[in-house]
C-alpha cells in the first residue's frame, strides 16, 4: 500500500532533519555557528579562546580569560551562553550568569543576551534561520515554554546573592550540562567560584571566567599565580592582540562590519597614549601609520607602571615590597558596604591641582561612605553661570574656591578639608577670608590640611602627612571605609604609593616619584585621605619640624617658647 505525504508534512519534516543535522555541526563548531547564526566572527586570539571554551582539547573544563581593556569580553561570556542553549537541547542545558553586581549581569551580559535573541529573531522572520527559543525576562533570566504542557523553565539565569548567601543560593540549580559565565571575575569573592564548583558537576559542564588583572589577592590573581589554576586553561589577552594593533581583517567581504568592530575594540590612539603617560623611559617616536601625528607617536623601550600592565597588557599589576596599600585592604575597602546615612552630615576631601595636566579633585565622606563628587551641578563664577563636578583641570584660585563653595553648599557638608600646600593654600585662604562666601562660611569650616606639619609620633611617622596615609590604611583594614569599586583611578593611585621606614618610623615616597609613574599627582587618593581624616587639627610646627639634621638656623628664643608653649596649651604656665 502507497501512502502519500501531504507536501507541508513533507517540508516540515525535512526542515527539522535540516536543523538538527546543523545543531550536530554547531555543537562541534563554534565558529561556524557564531558566524551562522549570530553573524559573529572574532579576532584570531579571540577565536582560539573562543574554541577551546566551547569544545576543550585539553579535557579541562574550566577556562579563564585576563584581558586588557576593551577587547570584547563581556560580549563574549554572552555569546558563549547562547551557543550553550541554543546550539543543545534546552531540557538538558543550563547557564548561569554572574558578575560582580546585578547591574553588571542587567545591563551587560542580559543586554548582550536580548541583542542576540532580537538578532535570530530579526532573520527568522525574514526566513533565513530558526527562531529563537523561548523568551528573555526582566528579571534575568532566559525562559521556554516545555513541550509536554508543564509550564515554563529557565535555560539562563542571572545570579549575584549576597555575599553570605551566594553558596546556598546557587546549591541545586544545575542541569546535565550547566555552563557558568563569570564576567569581571577579577572583582568576584572567592565563595563565588565555590558555588560555581558546587554545580559543574558534569563532565559536559563548562566554568568561563573573564576580567581585568588589575586586583591583587584575589581569587582570579591565584588562578593566575597559585595552584589554585593547576586544573584550569589560562588565557591572556593583550591590546595589542586587537585587530587596532595588528591591522587583522576579520570581515573581509563585509567593510561596514570590520569597521564596526574596530569601532568597538580599544584604539591604537588610546594605546599610544598610555604608552606616553603609563611608561617611563625608552624612546618616543612616530606611529608607522600615522607618522604625522603628534597623538599617535608611540613609547619604545619603556617601563609600564601597574595600570599600563593591567588596562594594556592584560597582566597584573607588580607588588613591590614597599608598597604601602596592599591590594587585600583596597578589596576590603570595596567589599565593604556603609549605607548613606542622612542624619549625618558629609566632609568633604579637596586636592588642588598645581599644573595644568593634573586633575582638582573634591571626595566625599559621609560617615564612611567615599566617593567622588561626580554629579554635574551649577555655580556662580562672578558674573557668569558654570557647571561642575568634582573634579577639573586650570582653573585659578577663586574659581577653585566658588567650586568647592557649590559643592559644600549642595552636599550640605560640615566640613570642607582643602590640600593647604601650594595652589591649594590660595584656595583655602579664599574660602576662608573672601566675602563672597561669609554667609556659607557659616554652615561649615574650612580645614588646610598641611602634610608638612609634624606627626603626632615621630617614632611613627616622619610627618603628618605620613600619618595621614596610615590611617586610611587602618580604617580599611577595619571595615571602616566604603571606597566605590567602580573608581578604578583611585585604586590605581592608591597601589602605586610607596614607603621607605627611616629610624622604624614611616616615610611615605614623594610625590614627584608617584608622578612618574602615575603619568600624573596621586589627586584622588590625596582628596579622599583628606576626607577621611578624623584628627584635622595636628600639633602646630615647631621652628625645627622641617629641617634636617646637620642644619643650622637663627631663631629668637622668645618666638620659640611663643610657638611652644602657648597659653592654651597643656604646657603652660611653664
């Protein structure tokens, strides 16, 4: 008996053997579904990692990626995790997604994620691909529809508990296959990477990690130094792996597309300039591209500081002996959570700028809580209405102080902390005797911090400004301070500073030494020492503070006992 199928049926049919005929092939390539389904190619080093995340050839399972600013990475982790649902059956597979907050998995990887679906979707109704599965939720996660009619199930989910709870929270969600995507691993705690083990439990189940080097004494360092990676691949991806610097063509029939992506890669100007400003030595000298360009001319030879290994070379930052805030207290300073407290009134950290390339910077400190004042709000300069924020270039004495003045007005601050050296005592004397401020003088005071006065114990600090730096460091190893992970300048500022100890007692490096190496003054860990301080008033000067031993000076005793022992001090009579 000859039965004849209806030609719909037939279509049908065949369509579905087409389709897991390609799903056989994707799930052994990855490149050819990227660039089928996504229209997605990568860069050479980025394909090679790519490949050996997807399909390993050493057996291992875990992959973790150190890359330089700006070389895709984000996008990548998302890739990864639609080829995990998409290119597999999704009753089998299971993706889980974290980084270091929830707005970076919102914004980042789910933003990437609804990219892609919108994609697949855009060619399916044009009839050049499948349609995408399921749905994408606002409440991160990726959904479908079962086929047996028993409701929906998560093929992506989301995740960043709090830090207590984040073993228990990812305990028991796992399929056959679970693919764990962790995006800014370098800013992850190490419970994290527990509860990923907890449910990677599969040999078909995957860990793919990906962030800056640019933390010390973390988790995603050890991989990277530690045995603790002995039973992962390790990746490295430097800027000048980037299709900027090698001149790679990756779209070759498509113009418009290799453009793009060039657009979205960190740029050869961007690398030429933190070769002249994040290297010391070697020789300047033009770009083979562009050799008439002042803005291009590279750095051969040079010495990287630690922001140039991490942001550019994709490697970790140096810890020299004599660094003085270990990486492990700035991480605790970021982990640390002090929620705003209205009730308490804020001071504000202000460090002038004395040369045209170096930033004025004002923090603020409310009740442990230090941030850059970075909203953009307006002022009065004389006659003629500016904006700010909290940090500019170039600007006079006056100007600095009616900036300040705005600020301190708006935050409501009680106290206003002004770097009293060089350009910073005008502005302080400017707040403090103009006119034009005597009615806000009212509502806070003014404070000139002086760096070059003497410690409070010389056994311990050769100045105060020695002092200062110490107790930032103490109020990070206690929890004291909340410092805003997100302010990598800071951090940047904060591990180059280093110390000599004379006699047992600190002596905090010059800044000229920090200068260099910095490509710039220390201005927001300056600001934000300011604004921390508890002790504003240190023991006046003596005549003597600042001089050596071996000096000589003339000096009328009577000024000296004058400045010694002064009818408000403990001291007197004598």
């Amino acid at each position: 008996m000859t039965m004849l199928l209806d030609g719909a049926v037939f279509d049908a049919a065949m369509d579905e053997i087409r389709e897991r005929s390609r799903k056989a092939i994707y799930q052994r390539d990855y490149l050819a579904w990227a660039s089928d389904v996504l229209g997605r190619r990568y860069y050479e080093k980025m394909a090679e990692i790519m490949v050996e995340c997807a399909t390993p050839t050493t057996g291992r399972i875990r992959n973790a990626i150190k890359s330089a600013n700006g070389c895709g990475k984000s996008l990548t982790v998302a890739d990864l995790i639609v080829w995990w649902v998409c290119a597999w059956p999704p009753e089998e597979s299971l993706a889980l997604a974290s980084a270091n907050g929830r707005l970076q998995i919102q914004t980042v990887i789910f933003k990437y994620l609804k990219d892609s679906w919108g994609y697949m979707a855009s060619r399916a109704k044009a009839k050049q691909g499948a349609r995408p599965l399921g749905w994408i939720s606002e409440t991160l996660e990726w959904n479908y529809q079962k086929p047996d009619g028993s409701g929906k199930e998560a093929v992506v989910i989301g995740k960043r508990p709090a830090d207590q709870d984040i073993v228990s929270s990812f305990q028991g969600t796992r399929k056959r296959r679970t693919l764990v995507g962790l995006d800014e691993m370098g800013g992850l705690p190490d419970d994290l990477l527990t509860a990923a083990e907890a449910v990677v439990t599969g040999q078909e189940s995957r860990i793919v990690g990906i962030g800056n080097p640019d933390r010390r004494g973390t988790m995603f360092f050890n991989l990277f130094n530690t045995d603790l990676g002995a039973d992962w691949n390790l990746h490295t991806i430097s800027a000048y792996d980037l299709p900027t610097m090698t001149g790679e063509i990756v779209y070759p029939d498509d113009p418009a597309m290799q453009q793009r992506m060039l657009q979205g890669l960190t740029s050869r100007h961007w690398i030429a300039h933190k070769e002249r400003s994040w290297m010391t030595g070697g020789d300047i000298v033009p770009d083979d591209l562009h050799p008439d360009d002042d803005q291009y001319n590279r750095r051969i030879g040079g010495t990287p500081n630690g922001r140039f290994r991490a942001k550019v070379l994709g490697e970790f930052p140096g810890d020299a002996d004599n660094t003085f805030f270990a990486e492990e207290e700035i991480q605790r300073a970021h982990e640390t959570q002090i929620e705003l407290d209205d009730s308490i009134r804020p001071v504000l950290g202000c460090d002038i700028a004395t040369t045209g390339e170096d930033e004025s910077v004002v923090y603020v400190n409310h009740g442990g809580h230090v941030r850059l004042f970075a909203k953009t709000i307006s002022y009065m300069d004389g006659e003629e209405q500016r904006e700010t924020t909290g940090v500019w270039t170039k600007e006079d004495t006056l100007t600095a102080a009616r900036r300040i003045n705005a600020i301190a007005r708006y935050t409501n601050a009680r106290e206003v902390r002004v770097d009293g050296t060089a350009v910073g005592e005008g502005v302080t004397t400017d707040l403090m005797r103009l006119p034009e401020f005597a009615e806000d003088r009212k509502h806070y005071n003014v404070v000139s911090v002086k760096g070059a006065r003497r410690s409070s114990d010389k056994t311990r600090w050769k100045k105060w400004r020695d002092e200062v730096h110490d107790h930032l460091n103490t109020l990070m190893k206690d929890g004291k301070v909340d410092l805003d992970p997100a302010d990598t300048q800071l951090r940047d500022e904060l591990m180059l500073i280093t110390y000599k100890l004379l006699d047992g007692a600190i002596k905090i490096d010059p800044k000229a030494d920090m200068k260099t190496l910095l490509g710039g003054s220390p201005d927001r860990a300056d600001a934000c020492m300011y604004a921390t301080l508890e002790v504003v008033n240190p023991p006046e000067d003596d005549p003597t503070s600042q001089l050596e031993p071996g000096q000589a000076i003339l000096l009328d005793p009577t000024d000296f006992v004058a400045e010694r022992y002064r009818r408000d001090s403990d001291t007197y009579p004598l």
